[in-house]
C-alpha cells in the first residue's frame, strides 16, 4: 500500500516511466520536480489516473533519473554530452550532474578528464579556472572562455590589444588587463560577461584628476569586491591601482618607490590574513627579480620586500616564480630548473632557503622551455615545469605526485579551481582538464 | 536512438529559425503565462498545467524572449500588487493589519508559484543580464507598491507603534500578527525593516522611557525604581524575542537604559535613606546586585558605583583607625578591620560578581585608611601575637590557615611593612622565649606566606630565629648526654642559643647569676666553646626564666615560676633571712629599673608576695629591706610570679621603637641610592626620589626628606657629586 501511493508515472516524449515521489524528491526543491509536487500547485502526485506528460528527450530523462536514483553518472555512448547538459538545465539538476562528474579536488587523485583543442594562432598567455568549473584561456589578444561543460563562448578582447592577465571576477564576470595602443584610451583594464563576451566597463586610471591611459599587467582580487592591478602609464605612473569591482571606480593607488618594480608586476596575490598584497616582478621581464608586500593603508612603505638586485646571479638563483603562503608565513619561488626556494615572510629581506634538485633535471632541458609557474590549493603546492605538474604536500613539501600528458608540449601556464586544474600547453594549443571522481559508491 | 547521426550543433540552429518564422509565438506565449500569472492570484491554479507552462516559459527564454517574459512579468505583478493595496488601503480600523497580513502571505504564495514556472528564466536568463531575480523582484514590487504606498505607510508604522504601546500599557495584543507583520518588513529588507519601523519605534521609545523613568523617580525609592526598570528592560527583551528582529535587542535596551538609567544615575546612587550608601550600610545584597546588573550597562555606571562604594570605604575606614576608644584594645581594632573587609568581601561576591575593578577599589581604600593609623603595624603584630599565645586554642587547621590568610591581607595593606617585621620579630621573640606559641605549624606557616609575600631576605631572620631555637634543643641535649651523671642531682640548665643579628636586639649587662648556677653556666660554656670554635657567648639574663622549689617557714611547698632576676634575687634568701635593697642591688648587680619591677612583682603582688618588704607600701625606693614571707600561702603548688606579656607599648617604648625603624631604614635609603646611581651614572633629584620610593614601596614608603639628607651624607662621603654646571643632576663617582 505504501509502495502504491509513493509511486508516480510520467510519459516522456512518448516513452513511459515510473518511479517514487522519494526518488523525485533527491532533486530537490529547486527543480522542476520539486516545484511540480510542490503543495501549491495541488499536483497529486500519486494521482494514479493520469501520468504525467514531459514534452523533452526520453533517452536523457532516463540517464538522469538514475543518477537520481543511484546518485551516479552513466552516459551511454549514443547521447551526446552536450544534449544532456541541456537536458539537465531544463530539469534544473545541473548541480546534480556536476556533482555527479568530479569531486572535491585533491591533487593527488586528479585524473586527466579530457583535452580540449584551442583555436589561437600563437603561444598562449594564460590560463584560469572560473569558481564553477568554467575557465578562460588568453591567447594574444583574444580571451576564449568555456563554462564548466566545456561549452565555448563568445570570446572577448580589449580593442584586440596583447591581453597581459585575466582574473574571473565571480562566476558570472571576468576582467582583463592588456597592453595600452599608443595615442588612444585603448588597452588597459576592463570587466566582461563570462556568457556573452560583452564589455561591462572599462577600469581608469586617473593621475591628478586626469584619466591616463595604461598597460595593464597581473591582477588580483580580494573578498571585499577589490580588484588590483598593475599598472605602466606614460609617464613615470608606474604603480598597482585598485578599484572597486561593482562600480569600477578606483580607489587607491600605489606608486613605484625609486628603484624598485611594482607597474610591470609578473604576480598578484591577496593575502587575506595580512591585509596586504603581493606584487612579484621577476625574470626576464625585469633583469632582477622584485617580490614586495604592500599595505594600503600605509603607502609610505612597503611591510615587506626582497629583492636579488646586487647580488650575484646565476640561472640556479633566478626567481621564475613566487607565491606566497599565508599558514606557512613564507613565500615559495621557483627557479627555472623547478628547485623551490623559501623565505620568512615574518623577516623582511630575509634569505632564501633553496631546496635544490638542480642536478637531476639540468641535462634534460628541452629545446624550448617554459618557466615554472606556482600555485597552491588547499595546502597543496603545485609547479609546473615543461609538460609535467608536480604536486607537492605536508610541512616539508614532498613531491607526491607527478601529472603528465604527454600531448601538447610545454605548459606555459596552469591554474586550479573549481574543483578542477586546467593546464595550458604551449605549442598545440590544447589545454587539459584535470578532476577527481566523485567518491565511489562500495 | 536518431541523435547519433545528426550533428549536435546543426539540430539547435534548425530549431531556431523555425521559431523566428511564427512571428506571433512569443506573444502567443506569453498570453498563456499572463494568464496563468491572473489564475494565480486570483486563488485559481488548479485548473493550470504546470508542465505546460514550465516548457511554456523555457521555450520563451530559448528563443531570446526572456526580456519580454521578465518584463511581462514585471507588469503583470504590479497591476495585481495595486489592486491588493487597494483592497488593503479599504481594511478599516482593526482588520487594517489582519488584512495586510493576509494579502502578504497571498502574495507569497503567488510569488513561489510563479517563481516555479519561471525557474529556467530565473536561473539562466537572470544572471547573465544582472537582473533582479523572482523572488526578490516580487518582493521589491509589494515594496514599493503596498508598503511604500501614500495611504499605507504612515497608517502602518502607526498601528504597530500603537499596538506596542499598547502592550506596554499592559493590554494583551496579538503577537502573532504582530510578528508576521514584523517579518514581512524584515523580508523586505534589513533597510525597510530599520527605515520604517526600527528607527521611529526606538525614538517613541526613547520619550515614552523619559516620561517613565521622571515619574518613577519622583514616587519611588532606589530599590523600586530599579526593579521598575530591571521589569521593563526585561519586558523589551521579551518583546524582541516574540516579534522583532533579534538584532533590535541591543538598540532597544540601549534606550532603556539611557533614559532609565544613564540619565538618573547619580540621582539613584545618592538617593536620600535608599540610595548606594544606605545599601551598603544595611547589607541589601540583592539591591545592591541589582544596580551593578543596571549599571554595568551604562557607561560609567560601574565607575560611579565604584566611586561612591570608595569614597564610603574609606570615610567610614576613617573614622575606625582614627577613632581612640578602638584604639585602646589592638585585637579589637584589627578584629574591626577584619570585619569590614568581610562585609565588603560578601558584597562584591554577592552582589557585584566578583568584579576585579571593585576588589581593587577595595583594597585601595583600606590600603588607605589602615595607612593614616601609624599604629597599624604594630596592632597587626599584635593581633598576631594574641592569636598565637591563646586565641588558636582548639581551632582547626583549615581556621587557623583562614585567620592567617586575612592577617596577610591586612599586611598586604601597610605601607611599612619594615615597622610591622620590627615589632613582629619582637612579639615572635618574646614567644618562643617563653614558650607561648600555640602551634609551632601556625607559626611557620604564616612566616612562609611573609615570605612569599616580602621575599626571602623579609623573613631569614625570623626563620633563623626557629632554627636557633631547634638548635638550641640539640645542643641541650648534646650537654647533657656529655655531662648528664655528674650534673644529676644539680639545678637544671636550659640555654637557648641566640644568634646576633636574628633576635631584636637588647643591650644588657649581664648580672650576677648564683655561685650553682653560675658554674652549670661555665660548665656549659666550655662545653660549647668546645664544639664550636670561634664563637662567643654572652648570657642574656633578662630574657631568662627559672623553676624553683621553695620551702617556706610553715613548711609548705611551692614551685615557682620566675624571671632569672627574679631567681637571682629569691636565691640569695638562701643564704640570709633578710636583705635591703642596696644589698640585692650590690650582689645580683641587676640595672635598678629591672630591680624594682622585679621586687614589685615578688613583693607587691597581692597573693603573690613571696617576699614581704619593710616598709608596706606599692612602690620600691632604695631604703626598702626584705624578707622571706613565712606567711605565703597559695591554692595552687605552681606559682607563676611576674610573668611579662607583650603589651601595647607604651608612648616612649613606641618612640624607641620608630627611631630604631628610622635608624635601620637609613642604610636600606642610601643602599637604593647608590644602586641607581651606579646604573645611571647622571640623574636628577627628583628621578633619583622617585626611582627610590619605587624600589623600596615594597617594604616602606620612603620619605622624601629621608631621601635628601641619605643623598647630602653620600656627596660628604664621595659617593656622589653635585653636577658643576646643572646643580639639579648627581653624578655618580665610581
């Protein structure tokens, strides 16, 4: 008896099914489903008489019911992935279909879930993960963002301007910064809609009550809807500019001290229990490297900074990248042979640790390298060096896990978010989508 | 099934353009979904094909018609919110909020409903154009369309103002309809919510409060008037937790005591035969707990309870040290400090919450006016004393432990801790002498918390003082192990050993002991000599005691209990019937003003006279002569003759006793002096007074006088010099 009311019967463009309102009910209230049953539309449910009519796919309507049913996710090889996705954006289980394919992100269970071709014509920029699975990959002076079905949007650029970084703002947003064209207010910084390319607004920089126009360089963003930006104008206006991210009005601005470098910054970083911001300048942009913490509040000074101008050089000793690692209180770089080095950031100018393992990899340089880049996740550390991404974990940082996929040459740039790693590959154009699986059911 | 052979791409651009072809669907469409939008409101969905108007409104978002969907919607919504607001604006009277209430939660429903058909506009079309979704566009309409309406707004902040008004008067009002109402402005919006409603309602507060509170005070004592206002700062909290919104809580109690408290504090504390000091005085825990909870809401509350409890403390404190009757019976007047710092003690552990700001005050004004008495120290010492000699008697431990831990309190207090270890040392002196102390644990005990207190160097004589007495013990012992046969049919001997520098120190002459004592003396002195080289032993006869066994002419016997003069001058009887004074004086060669209190006390004491003196009369002169009086009788067959007890000193002992104190502080002053010099090479005289008072508060407030005269004797002894050019500096000479 209880079996008998719980059950309920659709008819899917023309072909039959039932199940339970329990099984319905998975979907949750912010679906189709749970709308339909909802007591305000005076649906019975268990009304045996009629079924209920679905005008949509029945083949994507049984593939979603059993991952209502079962919580997993099997696609039959005759649906396209595409189909399904907007199958379930109809039903509103696209949370649930997500959920379904990757899981929470774990550096050392990723797997290679799929490598997408690119269209650019040159070498790529850079590459970042969106906050829902999405990412946008800057080539030249086009931006290509793909949401988190790796479907394709319209792309974006800056009056086709070399685009220098990118930065998703929320799920929804993204802001890039290129090259100013000189004589006109082209380049510089501006806000763009993630699904439709279009231009929002433009980000300015005003010097004494004068709009200038700039290079844009690194971004950064923080949780109080800031956005940071390095910025080159024409005259000595080297410096990071911030604006607020809803109106795009500046707010502050940071002038180089003599010196140093902060307009031409490789890296931005937020650090949010500091309160302070990052900025790396580093080789081969600048002969020396610059990596300084700067605190808004007070513009007099910079809290703290290191610098390898004056000292000897050699390439085993040339930062390629730096980021900073607020549990540790410590900034991890990179030189170009991929030894990670550290240093205090409770003391300023202090040394660098370097932990080398230089000799191994000097021999096996391929012809045409890419620098490493760093990035962490959830006290993970992660580097990339020519085509293959190293993980790094616990206090000692011991390489755990090594991802590789051996198409596509180099990576010039990775990025993690998501749940998920995308890593750009220099020479084919082809960027790699990295994910967990979901947990196993046994 | 057929999917696989199409191109994906190519299946949704056919689809497409077979839409753009029917020019009319989209408004086809829309009719449908305006339609069922009217059904909804109109109570009449049932008939409505949810599917069908689901698919309706996704297919108007697929083709590009969501601008037309949303603002369809937007219109749609409006005319029916007008005609609610209508229907509202008609409610008379009483049904005006019910009716409010009701077309709300109609609305609500509506807009769930009509949020479910548009969920695919809601979820895809919304975002990507940073439109205002559904659910708060419906919620945004009735905002502006029924609650920000002409004929509604003011009606309604007026009606729930007068309802908690009202409420307050102590009518019964619905809540429940207060609370939806509340809750809708809450949903609205945390800026409606405060806009039209929290800020107006929190400033009726306000005059309603000030109103109250001036007629409480006017018909009401301290006591009332703070149960008055503690019922109504309860009654807001309440009215909070039942419909408002948790976050008015602070706003609305802060009203209530500003107006109830803030602006009436000083008129409540000092309120005439009800206000703090009576409190205080008649021990109203519960009152008095009651104005702390009050006060400490307030700024300043707690610092002007604080104040006024203080300035109390310390006049009634005042009056109590300087008063002289107290001042005739030390235990008495140090029992009346103990007392005091009780009752303040139960106060501010009942009634203000242990607050360390109030123990401090508290210590602070005893530490005050137990200073103004320079007698204090003394008085301590000597409550000390009595409760050492007698007062312990059958105590327990924990008790014993608890009347020390308050003496230390009391000491904590004094300034001149130096004056309290003189007298102290002299009163644990005449103790252990004579064998009075009660409980040897007691009395180490409280020279372990003296110590922990002062430091080590506070207490190394005092401790060097029971070790000498244990010694002492050992070394009795030693003696007569060594000599114990040939000494046994002799006067026993006990010596106690006392170090130089340990024990207050008494210049005296030593008198002339009886020819068997004084050869047990030397027979003890080569016996110590002779275990410890290099040390020198001086008898200390006045500080002495003896046992003797006396025989008196009617053949009675009696043992007495006597001072070694007295033993000295009783013993010289032996060997005559009677004797004058200058012949006692000439054998015993004891100083005169010993003498004669010695006599006294065996002469002149009724039923303790022992000797009988020619002529009768109170006082000794020189001429007097005595004898053994055969007549003495006694019920007892111990007689303890003349013993000396600690007492009060007397004016001139007290002066005697200050110069000592003065004389010792010297030494400790310049002690100070030069080692601030030493480390600062250059320092002006007043830095150099005040680093001095700082490093010795410890043990005794320095007088800067003191200080001067120490620094002029160190420049006439080259330990300082003036500086030539700045005759203000000191330059320390190494």
């Amino acid at each position: 008896m209880g079996v008998q009311k719980d059950r309920v019967k659709f008819n899917v463009g023309g072909r039959h099914f039932e199940t339970t309102a329990t099984t319905l009910a998975i979907a949750g209230r912010n679906s189709l489903f749970g709308a339909m049953f909802d007591e305000n539309w005076d649906l019975d449910p268990t009304a045996a008489a009629d079924e209920h009519f679905i005008d949509r796919n029945p083949d994507c309507f049984a593939v979603l019911l059993d991952l209502l049913r079962t919580g997993e996710l099997y696609i039959p090889p005759n649906i396209p992935e595409r189909l399904l996705h907007r199958e379930a954006l109809f039903y509103g289980l696209s949370d649930h279909l997500r959920a379904a394919k990757w899981g929470p992100f774990d550096g050392n269970t990723v797997r290679l879930s799929r490598s997408i071709p690119g269209r650019a014509p040159g070498d790529g920029t850079a590459i970042r993960a969106g906050p829902d699975g999405g990412c946008c990959v800057a080539h030249g002076s086009m931006v290509h963002v793909y949401d988190w079905a790796m479907e394709e949007h319209p792309p974006m650029n800056l009056d086709y301007q070399r685009v220098n970084d990118a930065v998703w703002a929320d799920s929804n947003s993204i802001v890039l910064s290129a090259c100013e064209r000189l004589g006109r207010d082209d380049g510089g910084m501006g806000l763009f809609n993630a699904s439709t390319g279009e231009l929002k607004y433009k980000f300015h920089v005003t010097h004494d009550d004068q709009v200038k126009s700039f290079t844009g360089g690194a971004l950064s963003l923080n949780s109080d809807y800031r956005l940071f930006g390095s910025c080159r104008g024409r005259s000595n206006e080297y410096g990071v500019g911030v604006w607020d991210q809803l109106s795009g009005k500046q707010v502050d601005f940071f002038y180089e001290p003599p010196g140093w470098s902060l307009g031409e910054a490789d890296k931005l970083q937020w650090l949010h229990g500091a309160n302070c911001l990052m900025v790396a300048t580093l080789f081969p942009r600048k002969d020396n490297c610059y990596i300084s913490l700067l605190d808004f509040r007070d513009k007099e000074r910079m809290v703290w900074a290191w610098s390898d101008a004056g000292a000897p050089v050699g390439d085993e000793r040339r930062v390629r990248d730096a980021i900073a690692m607020e549990e540790c209180g410590s900034i991890c770089v990179v030189n170009e042979y991929e030894d990670l080095g550290f240093m205090d950031l409770r003391r300023s100018g202090g040394a660098m640790r370097w932990r080398s393992r230089s000799p191994l990899m000097k021999g096996k340089m391929p012809d045409e390298p890419c620098y490493p880049k760093l990035a962490l996740h959830q006290g993970q550390l992660f580097s990339s060096m020519n085509d293959t991404i190293s993980v790094f974990c616990g206090p000692d940082w011991v390489l755990t896990s090594r991802l590789r996929n051996s198409y596509g040459g180099s990576i010039c740039d990775f990025s993690i978010g998501g749940d998920r790693l995308f890593a750009l590959h220099s020479e084919e154009n082809v960027f790699d989508v990295w994910e967990t699986r979901p947990p196993p059911i046994m | 099934m057929s999917s696989g052979q199409k191109k994906r791409n190519f299946q949704i651009e056919a689809f497409k353009h077979k839409v753009v072809v029917d020019p009319k669907y989209a408004e086809k469409t829309w009719k449908v979904l305006e339609h069922a939008i009217h059904e909804i409101y109109n109570h009449n969905a049932s008939g409505l094909s949810f599917e069908e108007l689901y698919r309706n409104a996704y297919n108007m978002v697929l083709h590009k018609y969501g601008e037309k969907l949303y603002s369809g919607l937007v219109s749609t919504m409006t005319f029916h919110l007008q005609t609610m607001s209508k229907s509202i604006e008609a409610a008379h009277g009483g049904s005006f909020l019910e009716e409010l209430n009701s077309k709300w939660s109609d609305h609500n429903k509506a807009l769930q409903m009509i949020r479910d058909i548009l969920m695919y506009m809601d979820r895809t079309f919304i975002p990507s154009t940073r439109k205002t979704p559904v659910h708060e566009l419906g919620l945004n309409l009735w905002r502006d369309n029924v609650v920000h309406s002409d004929k509604i707004q003011t009606r309604l902040l007026n009606t729930i103002l007068e309802l908690i008004l009202r409420e307050r008067t102590g009518e019964v009002i619905n809540r429940g309809l207060m609370r939806n109402i509340i809750k809708m402005l809450m949903d609205l919006g945390a800026s409606v919510y405060q806009e039209d409603f929290e800020k107006p309602f929190l400033d009726v507060s306000a005059d309603f409060y000030r109103v109250e509170s001036q007629e409480f005070i006017e018909c009401s004592d301290c006591g009332d008037y703070l149960k008055k206002a503690e019922r109504r700062l309860n009654e807001e909290i309440e009215r909070v937790s039942h419909y408002l919104d948790v976050k008015s809580e602070a706003k609305i109690t802060n009203v209530v005591e500003k107006e109830m408290i803030a602006n009436h504090m000083l008129g409540l504390v000092h309120m005439e035969n009800s206000g703090l000091v009576k409190m205080l005085l008649d021990d109203k825990f519960e009152d008095l707990g009651r104005m702390y909870n009050l006060f400490r809401r307030v700024p300043n509350g707690l610092s002007t309870i604080r104040d006024v409890m203080t300035s109390h403390i310390r006049d009634t404190g005042k009056q109590l040290v300087t008063d002289p009757e107290k001042s005739k019976n030390p235990v008495e007047f140090v029992e009346c400090l103990l007392e005091k710092r009780d009752k303040y003690d139960k106060i501010i552990s009942l009634a203000f919450g242990n607050d360390k700001t109030f123990q401090n005050a508290l210590n602070s004004s005893f530490e005050y006016f137990i200073n103004l008495n320079p007698r204090s120290p003394e008085y301590i010492s000597l409550f000390v004393d009595d409760k050492l000699r007698k007062g312990l008697k059958g105590v327990k431990e924990e008790d014993i432990e608890l009347i020390l831990d308050k003496v230390m309190m009391l000491f904590r207090y004094l300034q001149e801790k130096d004056v309290f270890e003189k007298y102290y040392k002299q009163h644990l002196a005449k103790r252990l002498l004579s064998g009075k102390t009660v409980s040897d644990d007691a009395e180490r005990s409280l020279i372990v918390k003296l110590k922990t207190e002062c430091g080590y160097q506070f207490t190394s004589k005092l401790e060097g003082m029971f070790t000498d007495m244990k010694t002492s013990q050992d070394t009795m012992q030693g003696f007569y192990a060594t000599y114990g046969a040939e000494l046994a049919n002799g006067p026993t001997l006990v010596v106690q050993v006392l170090t130089t520098g340990s024990w207050p120190t008494q210049s005296s002459v030593t008198c002339n002991l009886p020819s068997e004592m004084l050869a047990l003396c030397e027979k003890f002195r080569s016996y110590y000599l002779g275990t410890h080289t290099g040390r020198r032993l001086s008898w200390q006869t006045n500080m002495g005691t003896a046992d003797l066994r006396a025989t008196f002419g009617n053949g009675q016997k009696y043992e007495l209990n006597v001072s070694t003069y007295q033993m000295c001058v009783l013993m010289l009887f032996n060997g005559a019937d009677s004797l004058s004074y200058r012949e006692i004086e000439q054998a015993t060669e004891i100083p005169s003003s010993d003498l004669k209190r010695c006599l006294q006390s065996l002469a002149c004491v009724k039923g303790k006279n022992v000797l009988r003196k020619e002529p009768m009369s109170k006082d000794i002169v020189e001429d007097d002569g005595f004898s053994v009086n055969d007549k003495f009788t006694s019920k007892l067959r111990k007689v303890k003759i003349g013993t000396v007890v600690a007492q009060k000193e007397s004016e001139p002992e007290k002066q005697e006793t200050r110069q000592r104190v003065e004389e010792d502080r010297k030494p400790q002053i310049e002690a100070a002096i030069v080692r601030i010099m030493k480390s600062r090479r250059v320092l002006d005289h007043n830095n150099i007074i005040a680093e001095v008072t700082k490093q010795l508060q410890s043990r005794f407030l320095a007088n800067p006088g003191e200080i001067k005269k120490r620094i002029e004797s160190l420049i006439e002894r080259d330990f300082l010099e003036r500086d030539n050019a700045d005759r203000r500096l000191y330059r320390y000479l190494a």
